[in-house]
C-alpha cells in the first residue's frame, strides 16, 4: 500500500503558517496538476472552529479564483489546520502565497459569506463570517513561509 503524501510529513516539526508544494503530478496526456498545502494553523497544537473553517473555506474558494489562475479545488484539511489548494500546471509556490495573501485581505473586506444558503451548501448554518476574519487577520499578522520549518 502506497503512503498518503501528506502522511510522510513530521507535523510535530513543521512551523505554520506556510504554504508548501506538496507534488506534481503528470497525467498521461501531458497534463499537469500541483497541489499545495496551505498551513495556517500548528498541527497538533491548534485547530480551527469548524463554523469559522467553513467560512473561510467559501470565501477562499471564491477569492482565490480572482488571485490565482487555473484553480481546480480548495478542501479542508481533515485536522482543521488549513487547506489543500489544487492548480493546473506547475505553479511556483511564491506564486500561491501571493494569490493567498492578496485573498485573505479580500476576506477581511467580505460583508457576507457567498453560497450562503440551503440551495449552495449542504451545512449553510454553520458558517461564521466573524471567525473567519479573524483568522484570516492572525495568518497574515503572523505571515506565511515558504519554509515549512521556519527557519
């Protein structure tokens, strides 16, 4: 059984908030996909409310398309420290943190979360617009590395 990318990493070593390239992968036609972990919260040490995460999942699914091109999917993480980010291509990191900061900002301007209804979403009551500002301003205070340990 292969290893899940994801699980061969020390999360007990890692420095969050980051934004690290997790893999490309080459399709058999030539086509390219990266896909990102985009760290805000310390492993093991931190976890999002799961209203405040969803928010931020809605508008960095929306925002996000406006910074960065070629987005396939934005997902929670599992373990509610952050976000994996899917791109056509091979797209530098420097390029996804840009676009990730310049969305944030975006989320701190938002006045409503989008898809906020029964109809766009299967759980629209539990998303919080407050919390999801709020740790979108702590991310971009404490500022994203593109090392994940910090150094």
């Amino acid at each position: 059984m292969q290893k899940v990318e994801s699980f061969k990493l020390d999360h007990t070593k890692v420095k969050a908030p980051y934004v690290r390239k997790c893999c490309l992968l080459n399709g058999e036609k030539g086509d390219m996909v990266s896909k990102f972990d985009l760290r805000f919260l310390q492993p093991n040490a931190e976890t999002f409310g799961t209203a405040a995460m969803h928010g931020l999942e809605h508008l960095l699914a929306t925002y996000l398309r406006e910074t960065i091109d070629n987005i396939i999917d934005l997902s929670p993480m599992g373990c509610r420290t952050g976000f994996y980010l899917i791109v056509w291509g091979d797209v530098e990191p420097a390029v996804i943190k840009e676009g990730l900061e310049k969305a944030l900002k975006m989320v701190l301007d938002a006045k409503e979360i989008p898809a906020a209804t029964a109809v766009e979403c299967g759980n629209y009551k539990d998303l919080s617009l407050f919390g999801a500002q709020e740790y979108a301003r702590e991310a971009l205070e404490k500022g994203f590395s593109l090392n994940i340990y910090g150094e």
